[in-house]
C-alpha cells in the first residue's frame, strides 16, 4: 500500500469527521482540496457526503470528478454512473464525455465509444469543444481496439524492480555509460513544513542496475524545491535537468538549469539559463539535449506552456552553439497540438524524435509518439502503438543509443497501486526491448512508355494502418528517386504523379521486425494524352479564319505520318500531340499566305495546349509593292498629268541602265556627315571574323518576306526572357554544336562564354521593315546577308545586350541569330551597306539596289497581277491606294505632277496587262485604284537636290525616291 503516511492522515481525518463535522463543513474541506488540486483528500470528504446523500446530485458528481483527477478511475465510474442514473443529470451535460474518458483510460474501449456516442447525440450541440473532442476519442478507441489485437511484434515492456521504482512517482530516466540516472517524488519536504508532508521530488543514480541513491550534488538554494529531469549532452560533458517550485498539490513552475560534468561523473557548479529561456510566470521542465549532424550543434529540447504555443505544454528547443550559447527558443510547430505536448527525447543516431502527447489518436492519456527528422523539415507522427503504450499516462520514453533498450514512466495497470481501494497509479519506470524496425523506403519514379527516369515526380506515403496520420509528401526535380524512413510490420501505400502523366499507386506491406533493412519499389507513370488547340486567324483583323487546311508534322518523330484537319464551322482544329516532342504547324487557305508555328510540348504540360496561326491574304502580304522609276520619267520636262505609257514601259529601259549607274556612283562613294559612325568594336561589321558578326563588301542582300521556314531554336513567342534562356541552355546541353555556336556568338558582344548571360541583359524589341544584316538559319547556325521584308510578327525579337555596347538578337517567329550592325560599325563599311524603311533605300550599293529594289519590285507586281486576276474572276471587288514620290531636284508642282504620272502608269499596267483582262472590271468598277501623290513633300532630309549634282541622280537614296507604292487593298 502506498503513501502510508498520508492514508494515516486520511483516516484521522475521517474519524474526527463523523464525530464532529458536519455535512456542510465536509464540503468546505473538500471544495478547499478541491481548489488547492489536492485530489486525494477531497475525493475522501466527497465520497463521505456522496455516500452519506445518495440523492445529492452536487456530491456524487465531485466525488467523480475528484476520483478521476487522481486517477481512481473505479471509484469515478461508479459516481459518473450514479450522475447519469439520476434525474436531474442534465444539471452536469459533461458526464456522459468524462465517462468515455474513465472508461478509455481503463482500457475498456467499446465502453468508452459508446459513452462519446451517447455524449454526442444527447449533449454534443451544447459544447461544440467537447463535441470536437468527443469525435476524437471515438476515433482513437477504434484505433485502439486493433492495436490491442496487434501489438508491435517483438517489443516488451517490463516493470523494473524496487531497486528502481519506490512508493512513490518514478520518472524521468537517463543513461550516463552504465549509470541509470531517474527522477523520484519520493523525499520529504523538510524545508517548507506543511501537514500533511508534501513530498518533494530528486535525483538518484543506480550503478549498473543496483538501489537508486541520491546525487551527491546539492544546493541550498533549491531547499524545498524539486529536482528532476536529468539531460546529458553527446560527449557527457554537461548535464541539463529542472527545480521546480510547488504552486499546489499538483501543479509546479519549472525552471531549466545545466552544470558542467568532469570525468568522474561529478557535476560542477549550476547554471540557470538565461531569462529568455526560463520565462517568468510560465514553467519550461523536461529537458533533452542532442547533437544535431546536420547543423552540427547541439539542440535543447524542453516542454514549455508560454506565449507563442498551441495550447498546454508545448515542445520547445533552442540551439547551442560551440561555446555555449543558446538561440532564441522556436517552437516545434509541425508537431504540437492544442492539448499537452511534452517529455522530448532525441535520438541522434536515427534523426529521431520521441514525445508523449494528449492531442493525437492514441490510446488513452499521453501516448508516446515518434517522428523522424527529414532534410526539409518532420516525417509523419507515428504512435509507437501497443505496448509501448496503454490506456494510461505513457511518458518519459528514452533509447539508448546501442542495443534495442528503451525505457519510459508510466501508471499502467502494473504499476503499483496508490491503495487498493481507490486503484489509483502514480509513475514507475518500465524498461522495453524493441526489436530494430527502421526502414529505408528507396522509390523509383520512370516513364512507362520510354523507361526513361521521371524527374519531378511527386509521391505521397501513407501509412493505411493509421488513416488519421498525414502523408509523407516528397517532390525531387533532381533524380528520380525518392527515400522515406518507413517501419517493419507495417501496411503502405505509395502514389507517385506527375502533370501530364496517369497517377499509379503501389502497396506494399514491410515484412516482419529484423527482415527487411532497405525496401525499392519502381512506378512506372504512363503519359497521359495531350490535346492540342490549333486556331487559325487573320492577321490583319485578328478575327478567327475558318475553313483552313491544318497539317500537324511530328518533328521528333519520323514514323508519325502528318495528320491534316479542315474546319469549315470554325476556326479551331483539335490534335492529340506527345509531351516534349517538337511539332510544325502548317495552315493554308486559298488566298492567303501560308501560315506556320514550330514548338515544343512542354514535357510538364497537362490537359489542352493551345497554338495560334495567323494568315495574312496573299495580296495584302506582299504590301507595299514598291515601283521605281528613271529620273524625270515619264515624259521627262513635261508639266502634264497624265501619260499613255505602262509601268512595263518604263521598267525594262531603267533597268537596262544598271551599268551606268554603277558607272556613276563610282566617282561618288564619299558618305555624308550623318554617316558617321563609332570606333571599331569585336562584333562591328569589319572588325570580327566570326559569321555572325562579319559582312561581306559589297554583297547584296537576300530579301526575305517570310521567316520560320529553316529555323535554329524554333518560334519563341508567348515567350518570357527567363524562358527563352532555359530553352536556349536546354539545347544547348544536349548540342555540342549547338553550345560551341553560343559561347562564341556571346563571346562577340562581349562576355566571356553562354553561360554567363542573364535575363538582365534580354529585352523584347521589333524591328524597322527592310533593315539588313546577318541571320542565322537551319540547325548548323549558318548566316546569311539579308533584308527582312516581313510582317510585323516576324519583326518581333529578343534583344541580347553585351558588355561592350554590342546587341545580338534571337528572331521569335523562328529562333534564328540576327545581328546588325547599328552603331557599331566603321565608316568604311558603312560605305557598302543599304538599309531599308518601308520602299525608302540609304546605302550606296547600286547593284543591290537594282537587283534587290528595281527587279524585286516588278517580279512583285507581277505577283500580286496574278493573285488579282484569280481572285476577280471569282467575284472579289477590290480597292487599290497607291502613293507616288518624286526627287527634290525640280519645283514641287513639277514633282507633283511627275508623280501623278507615274501613277498613271501604274493604272495603265493594270488596264494592259495580261492582254488587257483586268480592264473589264475597271469598267465594271470590281477594281478601283485610288491614288494619293506626295510628290518631293516626304523625301527624307540629306538627299541631294542639285541637278548639276550626278549624285542627285544617281545615288541610291535618291533614286528610292522615285517611285510609286502600292499601299493598301481593300476588298
């Protein structure tokens, strides 16, 4: 029989009771217990009366509640039942909760269930907390109920012997080589008299398993506190452990102290750590101390009910650096809950941290609960299960770091009683031996059509023994494979997904404890289809264009024949395409241009990609048609308006006199002021030998109208900076030639290789009509001297600026490198370089200019005739607007009407071409041209105008200027 001196003060108590107390002073001692959370002794006044008033619904009820509080759980179910039994009990709606609560910690799990039930359904709405709560329980004793059945195989759990545990709470163990240190509410408080004796709790040390002796450090300062809670750090050398003041019978305000420990085990002088660990008003108790590997410090760990937790005691740790120092203390939010969170131990050699908690699915009381540390934070809360754990208070738990022995507190049936009547449990220790069941889960994540290894999987652990705990979920964009800590005789179920891919799922069970060290389990995800939207558009109008051929090439697949779709009900056709494959898009519509898109699916795509094609009208894509003209022609010193010549007849005598105008401009090459330019630089037009920055002298541009037909990196549009980049290092790191290409054309704008450009340097530009320089074209990179007659869209590019003042840019309909020269050249070179804007031509290379200009723009005409004709005959009325310009060499009303028959010879081409078929709908008015002269208004400043001049003539900027444009068609 325990606490034999108090049961004697009990019974003196008892006597002098019913002999001279009355009932009503009974209950003034009982509530005073009550209040001062002496328990024990206000369950004997309540149980008196209770017995003594059977019909006194306010006794029986304290008599419950004062037996459950001390943990005589008989005694409580007998006046709980004795509540509810009775008339008036909803006078206590709490009853039916607090005997699910002493049915649970007697193990009895159905009768606890069905108490939460019946609480719920007569009382749960009046508490919506003990309702919650309630809910919770049910759970846990279902949870129970199979852990009770399956036990953890091959662990036991063994009360140790008298040696150890006394009549008294014993707790707290810790292990110091082969002494077993522990913590014993077992001494007399001799400094603070109080009757009867309030015990006092201290630390004693059993030598390889013989009697408990107490500590032979003392302080005279903790005279009438408790001490307890015993920590030594790795190497020994430091020693954590509590004083604790009594605020009542129950409850006590704990402080954290530490001392220094020399080689024979002899602690020196304590430490109480610093005030922003040890709250004032509040009580941090239960110290442990681990080394943490990864950080490489120490970590205190304690249970604390301060500011800042969920609720109750919370667990807390600090770090300790290498001279000592501590951290601010965080909290272990992840794992602590609204209820009590306490008792941490960490064990170092497996990143393993054990605690005892009220506010998980346990069964009953404080639980003890594991969890492993991961490199990104805490693994899944796994209650360590019978028998470890009971339906009582389970606390304390510590493993030694070699060997399968464990140790914890507990008040387990197997404890000793308080008395025999009452079966009321204070702590003893217990020692466990657990069979080794740490297990390394290796997954491997891969494509189920390639083999392939699929990075970026995300796979999610659950435990399907323990549905309330929260999977492990883990995403590497690394490697495809993922590890997990998992236990032995345990049900998983593994889920790997990825976008783009079906889910697949494995389930497995871990085999018996010591069978298994390391489990692999492969996934193999099958790619899900991927649709594709393609909607075409006119590019002018931007509204849907239907009816359109569609064609879908498979660029990375050879064996996949090209799939054609028509739409005549809208502008959308559907495909189905495959993750990071590249494709063409190919769409055509009679009467217009043929329209394209190269991309690439991205391999994390999902659900519907979408591509827009825009198709300009053929007609309107060859806009504007520039028409050159010999100087004063036609009818050259004539005042009239008019003329009977053809623009054919003006053509082929201008052309014929390339030669001369070549002739001419030889004794003229010097360059106007405004042709100056800057010093030479390593990407200038002259000064590299790299093709991508070098001109050829006196070459004439290849005049293109359309780009994405032999691209390098393919389109870029809808595309940000940081994108292109990614896609450009993508490539380049599975293309040699394709990262030697790079690292030199970036060399040349001045850094030092591909890989030290940034999204810094990348801006998104669109440039002029007609502006010249190199391109690169197909995969190889070559380079090609060009003019760039495009559309807008294929003007649009990714501007690269370089540390030397240089630019590169990336073309985003196609990919391909674009490089001219702008500043960046020398007067020399710019002696042999035309550029355009719009029909306007500067530069001095004649021949270019005739071949390029003058020829290019009739074999245009003669183009856009054709996809007249065609478009006529079957109906279509068009309006035509041209512009005439002249060269300021005469008067302005001599230019104006140069022009305005020059024009007329436009109008008289259309009239007599193709022997005169387009005349009839001139007279019919299907084809009408409207004209506007300017005439010299719009000749741009710098061009000479002095007839005794040759360069007024003959100069290619002044010779653009005689012309007439063909700018817009309406239908």
């Amino acid at each position: 029989m325990k606490r034999i001196l108090l049961l004697t003060y009990i019974v003196l108590i008892c006597l002098g009771s019913n002999n001279a107390q009355t009932a009503k002073q009974d209950l003034s001692l009982a509530d005073q217990s009550m209040e001062n959370k002496d328990y024990y002794n206000a369950f004997v006044n309540y149980k008196r009366l209770a017995d003594a008033f059977p019909d006194n619904l306010e006794y029986q009820y304290k008599a419950a509640e004062a037996s459950r509080m001390f943990n005589s759980f008989k005694n409580a179910t007998e006046y709980y039942t004795r509540v509810l039994n009775h008339k008036d009990n909803n006078l206590y709606p709490l009853t039916g909760y607090w005997m699910g609560q002493v049915k649970q910690a007697q193990g009895d799990y159905n009768a606890a269930s069905a108490a939460y039930k019946a609480y719920k359904t007569e009382k749960g709405s009046e508490d919506v907390y003990y309702s919650s709560l309630a809910e919770k329980e049910i759970k846990a004793c279902e949870w129970a109920l199979q852990n009770v059945k399956n036990p953890v195989k091959g662990t036991t759990v063994t009360r140790m012997g008298e040696a150890i545990n006394s009549s008294y709470s014993d707790f707290g163990p810790a292990l110091y080589g082969d002494d077993f240190y522990f913590s014993s509410l077992r001494f007399d408080n001799l400094h603070n008299k109080i009757y009867p004796s309030r015990k006092i709790s201290n630390i004693l040390k059993s030598k390889k398993g013989g009697t408990g002796v107490v500590t032979d450090y003392t302080n005279p300062a903790w005279a009438g506190k408790s001490v307890a809670h015993t920590a030594f750090n790795k190497d020994k050398s430091k020693v954590y452990f509590t004083v604790c003041d009594n605020i009542n019978e129950s409850d006590k305000r704990c402080d954290l102290f530490c001392a220094p420990v020399d080689k024979n085990g002899v602690w020196g002088e304590s430490l109480k750590l610093p005030d922003f660990i040890n709250k004032a008003n509040t009580t941090q108790t239960q110290p442990n101390v681990a080394f943490n590997s990864v950080i490489n410090k120490e970590v205190l760990y304690f249970a604390s009910n301060r500011e800042g937790g969920k609720g109750g005691l919370d667990l807390w740790y600090v770090v300790v650096d290498g001279v000592g120092n501590f951290s601010e203390p965080m909290n272990l939010t992840t794992l602590n809950t609204v209820q009590d969170d306490a008792c941490p131990f960490y064990h170092s050699n497996t990143k393993t941290l054990y605690y005892s908690s009220k506010g998980h699915l346990g069964m009953g009381g404080y639980d003890v609960y594991q969890v492993r540390e991961l490199a990104n934070g805490w693994g899944q809360i796994k209650n360590m299960g019978a028998p470890i754990n009971s339906s009582l208070d389970d606390v304390y738990f510590i493993k030694s770091d070699k060997g399968n022995e464990g140790y914890l507190a507990s008040n387990r049936v197997g404890a000793a009683y308080l008395d025999d009547a009452s079966e009321a449990c204070c702590l003893d220790i217990f020692k466990t031996t657990i069979v080794p069941c740490d297990i390394n889960l290796k997954t491997l994540v891969y494509d189920a059509d390639t083999k392939n290894d699929l990075v970026g999987a995300t796979l999610k652990l659950y435990d399907t023994k323990d549905p309330s705990a929260k999977p492990i979920v883990v995403t590497n964009d690394i490697t495809n494979l993922n590890e997990f800590p998992i236990e032995c005789d345990r049900d998983y179920r593994i889920e790997a997904s990825k976008p783009g891919y079906l889910p697949e799922t494995i389930t497995f069970n871990t085999g018996r404890p010591g069978e298994n060290t390391e489990i692999t389990k492969k996934l193999y995800l099958k790619p899900e289809s991927i649709k594709l939207d393609v909607l075409t558009f006119y590019t002018k109008t931007g509204e849907g264009l239907n009816c359109c051929d569609v064609t879908l090439y498979d660029l990375d697949d050879a064996t996949v024949k090209p799939i054609s779709l028509k739409n005549c009900d809208s502008n959308l056709n559907k495909f189905t395409v495959t993750r990071c494959h590249k494709y063409r898009i190919v769409a055509s519509r009679d009467g217009y241009v043929t329209g394209q898109n190269e991309f690439t699916v991205d391999c994390k795509a999902s659900g519907t990609v979408t591509q827009k094609v825009y198709l300009d009208k053929y007609l309107q894509s060859l806009l504007p048609v520039c028409l050159y003209f010999d100087n004063n022609i036609p009818y050259p010193g004539r005042t009239i308006k008019t003329t009977r010549l053809s623009y054919n007849q003006t053509y082929f005598p201008y052309y014929s006199k390339k030669g001369e105008f070549i002739r001419r401009n030889g004794n003229n090459s010097s360059v106007s002021s405004s042709s100056s330019s800057s010093s030479v630089t390593n990407c200038s037009c002259s000064g590299s030998n790299s093709p991508v920055y070098k001109f050829t002298r006196n070459a004439s541009p290849k005049v293109l109208h359309r780009l994405g037909t032999n691209p390098e990196f393919g389109s870029l549009h809808g595309m940000s900076a940081a994108e292109v980049l990614e896609k450009f290092r993508a490539v380049a790191k599975n293309s040699k030639r394709t990262r030697d290409f790079l690292n030199q054309a970036f060399e040349g704008i001045g850094f030092t290789s591909f890989d030290q450009v940034g999204v810094e340097s990348m801006s998104e530009v669109d440039l002029p009509r007609g502006i010249v320089g190199n391109i690169g074209f197909s995969k190889e990179h070559l380079t090609s001297y060009v003019q760039l007659d495009n559309e807008a869209k294929d003007l649009m590019a990714f501007k690269f600026s370089g540390p030397n003042g240089c630019s590169l840019h990336f073309m985003k309909t196609c990919g391909n490198h674009f490089f001219f020269c702008e500043n960046q050249t020398t007067s020399t070179y710019r002696e042999t370089l035309n550029s355009s804007s719009g029909c306007f031509v500067a530069g001095t290379d004649v021949e270019a200019f005739f071949e390029n200009n003058v020829r290019g723009g009739k074999e245009k005409l003669d183009l856009f005739i054709d996809r007249l004709a065609i478009d006529l005959a079957a109906g279509k009325k068009y309006i035509i607007f041209v512009k005439g310009h002249t060269s300021p060499l005469a008067q302005n009303d001599y230019n104006l009407n140069l022009g305005q028959r020059r024009i007329q010879s436009i109008k008289n081409e259309f009239a007599t071409c193709r022997g005169g078929s387009l005349s009839q709908y001139i007279k019919s008015g299907m084809l009408e041209i409207r004209e506007k002269s300017y005439g010299e208004e719009e000749a741009p400043k710098g061009i000479p105008f002095d007839p005794r001049d040759p360069s007024s003539i003959y100069r290619v900027d002044a010779s653009s200027e005689r012309r007439v444009e063909i700018i817009e068609i309406q239908e």
